[in-house]
C-alpha cells in the first residue's frame, strides 16, 4: 500500500469514528450525524488535510465542531 491509499484509509475511519460520536454526543442517530457532519466546514477541512486538522482525536475534532458550528445540531 502506498502512502495515499493509507490517507484515504485512515481518514475514512477517523470520519466513522467521529460520526459515530457525534450521534451520541447530540442524541441523534447515524444517519442525521453523518449529514450534519458532511454539511460542515470541518468536513471540507478534513477531506483537504488543512493544517494536519486530520491527525487531530476524533473526540476533540466533535468538540471542535460543536463549539465553531452550533448551528448544525441546534442543540
């Protein structure tokens, strides 16, 4: 495996992993996580690799997210 298809891989499992939280975080279920999340800035960020954001913990990536993107869950 090269290095691109190990990106891909790992940034694959990071979004699940932050989705999954996401929905507990905010009490919703997958689905609504993942469209919230893919409607999110810090998607577009994640997916270009701006500032290594990817290599952040999906935990504080959420918390990122809850605290600069509060309209999206409208908690």
């Amino acid at each position: 495996m090269d290095g691109e298809v190990l990106e891909k891989i790992y940034k694959e499992r990071l979004e699940e992993r932050l989705i999954a939280h996401l929905a507990e975080m905010h009490h919703c279920d997958l689905n609504q996580a993942m469209d919230k999340y893919y409607h999110s800035r810090l998607a577009d960020k994640i997916a270009s690799g701006e500032y290594g954001i990817q290599y952040l913990d999906y935990k504080v990536l959420a918390q990122m997210l809850a605290e600069t993107e509060p309209e999206l869950f409208g908690d």
